[in-house]
C-alpha cells in the first residue's frame, strides 16, 4: 500500500532528476520527470502510457493528438499550463494546414516539455450501443490492442548489400519500432517489392502482437501512410449474432448490428441442433456453412453503417456458447450433446480469418476466448471478463440466462460457476401463448390483487391496456402472446395477487368469484386477454417457468454452498433476457436470490462486452485465459445435493427472514399449507390477501 | 583441447559415480556413467544422443533398435559384453513375435544397463542415388528431424474436469515428451475427438519442431500408434527438378527422381523466364503453377517408388536459384532482371505446404533455405551446407555452373561468394553443334596431336569412334550434336594439340596439312566429324567458350583476391555441368585455377544434398542460415578490376609457373608470340609441337 493518497498505478518511476519538470499523464495517471526539450510521446512511451503513433514521429499521422490540462492540480502538486509546453511548431502548422488540428490538441510527437504538465490522453469512450436487444455498457476500455500500424521508409536496394526487400523492411521495423523476429503472413510475401515501390520506399506495416507464436507479425502492409485500421467483436448467441465494428486506433464503435441465427432452421434450441448433426451426416457442414455465412453478411452490413472497407479489419475476437462455438469452427458439436459434455478444445484459439472463410482483410487473425467447460462456454468466459469478479472482493453473482443458465459466482478469491438446465421456458418457449420479443408481444403486465383484472403493454403499442386508445392501436398490431420478459412478470403478479400458491397451484376456488380463472380440464388457467385470440396463462405454464426457475436458483444456491456463502453481495444479469426481466419480479419468483436490489443489475450483452474488451486490449486475453484456468467448475449433474436444492427451489420465496432486502419492496404472501402437491388440485383453499 | 586423444565430442560429462557402468555410444562417441538398471534409452537421452522413439517406451515402436558392440575397445578403456545388459524381456519378445526383432538388435527402451557396454545406434547411409544426372553423394546425415511422432494415451473426459479433449492431449504430450506451449495446425481442431475416440484414446501426434514460431506444433495426429513419416529435399533447378523421398525416422531415402522443369515452354534460360514474365501479364502465375504442379507430380511419382502414401510426407525443403525461387513462390521475378536485382526476399522461409498448392499432408511444412545473393541463390546455400568450406581450414573453391556461375569461395575464417555471368555454353547453347547430353551427343573426345584426327565417344553408342563397330551402333542413334562436357574437351584437346592458340585462334595454316582444319568464311573451323550431319567446332564456339572460361576464371581470380590467396587448397565442382567434365581439361582450358588434381572434386547436385541434409537435421538450417548472414557477397560488376580480370583469363593456361599442378599431368603448350588478335589471323604463324 502506498501512504502518499496516490494508488500504486499513478506512479512511475521517475526519470531525469528533481530538477526536471514533472509530467502527469491522464486517465492513467502515470508520471515522471523528464528534462526540457523532451518530446511528450517520448515522455509517455518512457512511462508505458498508450498514446498511438503510426508515423513514428514524423507528425503526418495525428495519431498522437494530447490535451494539456491548465491549472494548480494540487494534488499532485502540479501546476499546469500552456506556457510548460512548446508552441505549435512548423510540423503542427503543417498537419493542420493538411489535416486539421482542433483548438488545444497538440501532436505529442511535436510538442515538447518546457515545464511541469498535466497531459490528457483522449480515450474514445465505448458507447451504449444497441445490438438487437443485446447492449454493450458504457466503459472505458483502456487500449493495447493487438494490431500496432508502424510507418517506415527502407533503403532501397543496394548490389553491396544483397538483403532481401523484406529482410530490409524487417530490419527497419526493428529499427524504428522495436520489434524483434518478426514474420510475415506468407500471402504478402508476393506483394512486399510492389508495395514497397509503389510507397516509393516509405509503407506502413500492421504489426499483430498477440500471436500464438508470440512473435511479432507483419499482417498488413500498405503503401505510404495508412492511419487506419479496424476490429471486429462478435457473439455467437443461439438465437442472435451481435457484432461491433471499432476502430483499433482509436477504439471508436463505428457500427454495431445483429442478425437473427441463421442455424435456427435447423434447431430452434442447442440440444435439437446436435440432434440435427446427430441425425444428418451433411448438418455439422450446413450450420457451419449458415453461420459463418451470417457472420459474413453482418460484416458487410457494419462496415456499410460505419462508412469502412471491409479489408480494413484486421483483427477479430468472438465469443459463443460451446455448442455455437464447435460449430463456428467446423467441430463436430455431438459430444457436447450427451455426458461427459468433452469440449474438442477449451483454451483460447486463433486463428487466420481466412482459415474459417471469414472475408476480411487477407491477414486478419481471429481470437476466440477460451471456453469453461462443456455448457459454459466462451460467452460466459466474455461475460465475467466484462463483469470482472474475479477485480473485486464483492461477492458476484453472475447469470446469464438462455437455454442453460451459465452462473458464476465469486470475487478476488475465487469463482466457482456451474450451468443449470432451465430450459427454454424463459425465452417464451414451452409456454402456450410464450412468443419471441416483436410487435403484438406482451411485454409488461400488472394484475390487481383485489379485482384480478390485468394490465399490460404490448410492443408497438405505446399505451398501457387500460388507457385510451390502446385497443385501436392493438388492433393494428395485434396481440398475439407473451414474450419471454412479460412470462416473469406475469406469474410473479399472479403469485403476489394470491391467484397462484407459493407451490404454483392456480387456486381454482377464484373460478367463482372472477372471469379472469378459468377452468381448462383438470387443472384452472388466467385469462390474460380475451377475444378473439385468447391470451392464457395455464397451470403447465406456470410449472414450466417454476421448473426453470427452479434449476437457475438450485445452480445458484449450489454455488452460494461452494462458496460457504448466505448471501450475494451483488447480482449481474446477462444477456438479452436480464435486459429486459424486472429484477423484483425475477427475486419474487425466486429465479435469484435475496440481495440489495440497488446492487441488480442488467447488463447487457455482457460476452458482447468482454469481447470487445479482448479486441482493443491484448492484456485482457492473457486476463481472461489466466482467469478461465482457475474458475472451478461445479458439473450440476454429479452434485447428489443438486436434487434436493431443486426440489426445495420449486416454491415461490415467500419467508420475509430469507428475502429481508426483496421484502423491503413487496409485500409477500404469507406461506400457506398445501393439503396436497400437483397441478390437479385448486378447490377447497382459502384465499389470503396480503395487499388491498 | 583436450589432453587424452579424444575429440571434444567424444566426451560428454559423466552421470552417476565412478563405480557405476561406462557407456559409449557409436557413432556419435558421447559417454556417460549410468546406474546399474538403467534403460539404455534413458542413457542416450541423458548424453543427448539421438535415438528414435515413437511409443515413449512402451516397446511397441520398435524405432530405438540398438547394437551392443562386443569386444575390448582399449583406447576407451571398456571392455563390451552381451553379459552387460540385461537379456530379452517379454516386451522384447513379444516385439518379436510381432513385428520381429532381428538377431543382435536389442530395444533400447527396454534393455537395462548392467556394466560397461559400447552402443552402436544404427544410422542408415544416405545412399548414392542417381537424380537424372544430378547425385547426391554418399554421406551419413546424423538425424535430428523436424518432426518427432509422439505416441500417448490420455485420459477420457471427466465432468469434474472439464478441460477440452485438445487440452489434455497437449498436457499429456507435455507429460510424457516434454513439450510446452504446443499449438496444433487448425485444420486438425475438428478432427481431434474423432481420432482419440478411434485410437481408445491412445493417438500418435507427429510434432514439428522447427516453425518459425519457435513453439512444438501438432502438425499431424493418428489414432493409435503411427511409426512412420517422411520428408521431400528438393532442388528446383531451371533445367531440372530433382526430388529425394527420405523416411524422417531412419533417414532412409526410399524414392529419388526427377524431371525437366516444364518452364523450359516459357524461355529455355532463366532470364528469357524473367522476360517471359515482363512481357505477359499472367506469365508470373502460368509459371508459378507450372512449377507447383511439376513439383506435385513428382511427389506422386516418387512415392509410387518408395511406396508411400503422400499424405505421409509432413515436412519439405526446397532449393532454388533466386528466380527458380521466386517464381515457386509466387514472387514476381522482375527485380532480379535488371539492377541492382532486388530479392523480394533473402532470409530462409517457412510455409505451410497447403499455403503454396504442395499437395501432401495437410498438416506438412515446407522450408526454404536462404538466398544468398540476387544470384546466388538458395541453391548455392544448399550447395555450401553440403561441401561445408566454413567447416574446414582448407580454401575451398566450390563452383555451381549454370547459366551463371555461383561461386564460393573460403575456409572456416571467411567465405566470399560471387556469380559470374557464364551465358549458357557451357551447357552447349550458342555452340554451333550444341546440344542436351543426349543419346547421339558426343559426350568424349581425343585429338591426335600429330595427325589432328579426333576420336570420341556418343552418348548411346559402346564403342569409341575409332573402335570396330561403331558406326554401326552410330548409325542406330545418329550423331547429332556435341553436349557441354565434351565442348569443353575438344576446345582443350584443341589448345593441346595446337590448333587454337593460347588466345584461341584456330590456326587456319593447319589447313594446308590436315584436312580436319577447313575454312569457314575468313575464320577456319575443325571438322569433328564428316558425314551427312557435318559436326564441326568454328572459332565462334571457340570464342564462346572463351568468353565463358574467362567470366569464371575472372569471378574466381576476384574471390582469391579478396581472401588474398594465390592458390586454393580444394575445388569442389557441384551440379550436372560439374559431375561430367574432366577436371583436367577443365584446367587445361582455365576454367578453374592451378589446383592439385586429386583435391578437384565433381559433389553431383551438392544443392540438393544440402537439402536434404536440412530435412534429415534440422541444426542444418541454424547453420546455414548464419553461414548464409556471414558470407560476403561480392557484386562483379561493381569491382572495377573484374573487366581486367576478365580480359586477362581469356587466354588459355600455359605457363607452368602459374599452373604447376597441371604441369604435372600435361604438357602445355608453350607461349607464342601473337602480332595481332583476332579470329581472322590465321596465317603466317609457326606451329608448335610440344607432344609426339
């Protein structure tokens, strides 16, 4: 621990002596002392702070753009100004006169210290964009990404010194940039005479830094300047393919999209697209072929958005589940289909772009995260990247809801994470009016404990069903069921208006006293809408979101037992179905467990995220594979407690001393006694009433 | 040095006490003391010497078969017994029962070491094979390959652990070989589960350990046990590509042919290829896939010999004169047609075989050597690695006649290196009566220095000319032409007889005394031979190959003088040219300097042999590619002194002073006065006759 107020990564050692200014560089807070005359990249080069530069100093790329911070920064003891850095020089008349310079950036290659600094390092920030209900948060991702543009002018050929013309670019790049060994992706190898003539003698090599063979690469190269160049995140869900298009140069999201999985036609779920390559000798084939083809399109749509040639992406990194990820990568995913679940690979991979059929420039390389185990997979490896429990010494509990729950729980310690079948309940499926999120879906709904009449919104519908005018609007639309989102909301409401019991049986004796219950063979339904397409939540709809809630909170209170904990400290919803369930309903359900509600979070296409943290900085790859390498995967399926756990997870939580912070918001029904279990049973009960 | 007669390799440091048993191992002379019990596999690895393993000491493999020597070896101080190890086990046996383990043969993995013992690793030779007039000479290649099969059985999968099966098959790869970091070639990623499921989860993974990367790379992977593998040395000479078939594990070549490079369609000589190149926009990529497909089938051709399946050749090495080298690879040659001839690239190369349309296994790398120069190329390289001047204190001259001359010249303390622009007729082009070593070429030839009449031999024919029945046998095939060997006879046979002088004038006053001397326009020519096709020698060829003996003689004048040496210890004469010439008329004519006779060696495709020495061990490609980084390259045209060099080697050798080895096995003639030069002067000289 540091005793001077400052944490350990704002400082640096110094370099020059006491005399010389002292320079602090901003967000990364590093600092030194250089003498006068020093150049600011050179200063911040010294002092490992990321400032990009493709030039090399030559100020033509404008890459290297600071801000100076003025004023008395007493903390450090810093007093900053304008006049401790030398005016714009010829070279930055140059560049603006050419390219442009805004009012106050400096090229820090030009600019030098004539006094002590505060220096502001631009970072683009990562911002909120929507990916087909999948989101990346807002974060600042420190950039290293792993594809560095080098500019350098070789000497042309010369009979005294029969080098080769790459030999001669390899021995500039050393020169100039540092980089030792390096290799060449064999396909440039024709073109390095042409390119280096057409540059007359001066191009700019991509430099890839994060090879497996951990030697420096040539991937790229370009005649003269070339001052951009691009990446790639994607995740392969299920159901939706998500991808961001960033500038690795200044780590600006220029386009983001998703598109739907094309391997649906094949499988709506994971388990029926094994089956597919169980049952089809060609099927491996025909998704891989359907996915990469997807991932194509979605490429040539992101790069039409952000304005960008798609032979400028140089550098990709993707996430999936194990079974998407398999099939991305042309593995056989049956294995993953039946018990032990081997995964063909777990570490992280890489690859050529072009090895997969992935169209992009002819050197792009291709990194996938290392994947956990055989049901969590590279995605869950993003998502705890992103949400990073393993930076913290706040117990995490971290879900990412789909057909499997992948669950991680942890902090600084340890994380133990287990998948839990919940089935596909949640996403609307196995549930009579269940409909995927679109217009006509219902997607919020309240019911009144008293009258048991609903309300509800409906997408593309902006009133609410009691208010004027939505039945026009419905109309319009039509509504046509319950999307996944509104399935939590709408048992949750029926078990705090009394209609179902903490056991989940619809209470049949209401039958006489509201419209809303209705009899449906043996067993009682409520009738969420009516006309013309009836709108029904059955009692098999309500076991089935009880079985699946029933499996996530087992997995959770698995973990919670791994871990010798009663209590999260903060829960993280991933995923499109955390995105959008309200956590209230989903703790009233009992799909979580108790915890500070202002501590529950959605965040959004977390694997997203953690992808697109792995694109723009290479550490975070060593991060997440040091990580994954340590996580202790708990295999449900071989836990004897697991059974009970599930069977005790089948009520709706409703003891105030187990769920005091849930307890806070809502009113929950006091435990009833339950003469007998099963769907069949409705009659002969009392009905309480806990909210007027 | 050492003290006790031993070379420095012979000793190695000892393991275990002085009491325990003394091993020496044959050939290599490294030796150890082992504990009583130990494997004599185990020894060997411990001293570093090389023996074949596949099974890891399972007995099953058979590779690491060994020889106890019998007998008292004084000089080591052992005396060597079959009593020294242990007997046959039943693994032995049943080795034998199997596969049969021949008499005297012992597996060194199971045989124990009981007291002193002298191994012999058995090393198969390198035989002499015959590559369509290319020959790899004898030699023993100590094998230290690039690729190592690795048997090992891993474990199944385990829910509790859930690592990837690729995972734990590099663990136990790691376990059982000592290989970290592995990576896997990615088009065998999806065929991992299958394999290890077919092979019960034992697999053999052949790793190459020789990628540019630095790390083990699986680059093939078999179910079960797989004991063999292959490798290709190839030389892609402009006239003729020449390919050896070598088992990688017994270093056995099992197949060599060759074939006419079918770019020959494209120019017969390398730069009318280059022009080829500049005048047809898709002459490159027409000769890049000529090449390629050439290569492929004599792939084909050369496994059917061996009887090898291709899919089992994992590793290659390719020589190659610059443009050979370029071309093969895809690189437009261009740059090497002109000043200063630019190589797209010097340093030695690695590709995967798939990358550059070599259809063998999917997983087979191929390696380049260096280049040394813009004419001296990856062959020369291979050429220096076989003969070795850098390995020795003797000066040697090593000299590759093509279309240029690649010329090497140097001992272990410096080697220079120089071409020198021969033109082809040497080959037998630009003489009138030229051709290809052929059936009906006149391969020989003698000159009567009294009566002028020629005798010689045809490729074809038995018989000398002047013996019974050869015009008959001549009659069947036709006299057609003079091939390059015996161009360089006749011309020396010429000189020696008088009838050229020492600056190459054909003495037209013979004409009055021989009718073999017969005018031809103001010149005078020898009639070789009469006939329907007349075969004559004009001053023209004689002209020609003047002007060829004297870019070489020049080029190799100008390395003599940069080492500062007046007279070379050994000359080594590599490639097809070399292998058929008498080194006596060649230093009749002054093709090479003064050298004592028995220290002129014809080394066949010493290229080639270079090679394969690369594929058989790969510390070769270390060596040779510092050898290559510290060889000086000399640019004849840029050394003012070589045009004086040049018109001084015209004339042909006469002084015994200068040439006093020669002196000792012909008679030279004596120098004449010239009054003036010229092809035309003829007459009114004195013959002199300095034979009888």
């Amino acid at each position: 621990m540091r005793t001077d107020g400052l944490a350990d990564n704002e400082f640096n050692m110094t370099e020059g002596t006491q005399k010389d200014p002292l320079v602090l560089f901003m967000p990364s807070g590093k600092r030194g002392r250089f003498p006068v005359g020093t150049p600011v990249l050179e200063a911040a080069r010294k002092l490992g702070v990321y400032v990009e530069s493709v030039c090399g100093g030559r100020a033509t790329c404008g890459r290297c753009q600071v801000v100076v911070q003025e004023g008395n920064f007493a903390k450090h003891k810093i007093v900053s100004s304008n006049d401790h850095i030398t005016a714009r020089g010829p070279k930055e008349e140059r560049y603006d006169r050419v390219r442009g310079l805004p009012e106050g950036r400096r090229l820090s290659c030009s600019a030098e210290i004539l006094g002590d600094l505060v220096i502001d390092v631009p970072q683009d920030t990562v911002v909120n964009a929507q990916v087909v209900r999948k989101a990346a948060t807002d974060r600042v991702i420190e950039r290293n990404s792993a594809v560095q543009l080098c500019y350098v002018e070789i000497e042309e050929p010369d009979m005294h010194k029969p080098l080769g013309d790459l030999d001669r670019l390899k021995l500039m790049i050393e020169q100039d940039w540092g980089f030792k060994d390096l290799l060449i992706a064999p396909h440039l190898i024709p073109q390095v005479q042409g390119i280096l003539r057409k540059g007359n003698w001066g191009v700019t090599a991509a430099i890839h830094r994060d090879m497996d063979s951990s030697r420096p690469f040539i991937v790229a190269l370009y005649p003269g300047l070339k001052n951009e160049a691009y990446g790639i995140a994607c995740d392969i869900g299920s159901t939706t393919i998500a991808m961001h298009l960033v500038s690795l140069l200044s780590g600006r999201i220029v386009g983001s999209t998703g598109t739907s999985n094309p391997q649906i036609r094949f499988g709506e779920d994971l388990m029926s697209r094994v089956s597919y390559v169980m049952m089809n000798p060609d099927g491996r084939e025909a998704m891989t072929i359907a996915v990469r083809e997807a991932i194509n399109g979605l490429i040539g749509k992101v790069c039409e958005e952000g304005g960008v040639d798609r032979t400028d992406i140089l550098d990709m990194v993707f996430v999936a589940n194990p079974i998407m990820h398999h099939l991305f990568l042309g593995i056989d995913p049956t294995e993953l289909g039946m018990a032990p679940f081997a995964l063909a690979v777990s570490g992280a991979l890489q690859y050529w772009a072009h090895d997969i059929d992935i169209q992009v420039n002819r050197g792009a390389r291709v990194y996938l995260l290392p994947c956990i185990a055989g049901h969590v997979g590279a995605d869950a490896a993003g998502a705890t990247l992103s949400e990073g429990p393993y930076r913290q010494d706040k117990m995490m509990l971290l879900v990412d809801v789909g057909t499997n729950a992948e669950i991680m729980l942890g902090n600084r310690a340890r994380v133990v994470a287990a998948s839990s079948p919940t089935g596909p309940a949640f996403e609307g499926a196995e549930i009579s009016s269940g409909q995927r999120a679109a217009p006509g879906a219902i997607e919020r709904v309240r019911i009144d404990p008293v009258t048991l009449e609903p309300k509800y919104r409906v997408i593309g519908v902006d009133q609410w069903s009691d208010e004027d005018g939505f039945e026009e609007a419905a109309a319009s639309v039509g509504v046509t069921g319950i999307c996944g989102s509104a399935i939590i909301e709408v048992v949750a409401e029926m078990y705090l208006s009394g209609i179902i019991s903490e056991d989940g049986v619809v209470d049949g004796a209401m039958a006489a006293t509201s419209h809303r219950i209705i009899a449906t063979g043996r067993t009682f339904s409520y009738l969420l809408r009516d006309g013309e397409q009836r709108i029904t939540v059955t009692q098999n709809d309500v076991r089935a979101i009880q079985l699946a809630k029933a499996a996530l909170y087992a997995g959770i209170k698995l973990l919670m037992e791994k871990q010798g904990v009663e209590k999260v400290d903060q829960i993280r919803f991933a995923g499109a179905f955390g995105s959008f369930i309200d956590p209230k309903y989903a703790m009233v359900l009992g799909l979580i467990p108790d915890c500070d509600l202002t501590e529950v979070k959605a965040v959004g296409n977390a694997a997203g995220t953690g992808a697109l943290m792995a694109l723009l900085n290479r550490d975070h790859r060593r991060e997440i594979e040091k990580q994954v390498s340590k996580i202790e995967k708990i295999e449900t399926a071989l836990e004897p407690h697991f059974q009970q756990l599930f069977i005790d997870a089948m009520a709706m939580p409703n003891k105030v001393d187990a769920f005091p912070e849930l307890a806070k918001v809502v009113t929950l029904p006091e435990r009833k006694v339950v003469t007998s279990g099963g769907g069949d049973e409705g009659g002969g009960r009392r009905r309480r009433r806990d909210r007027g």
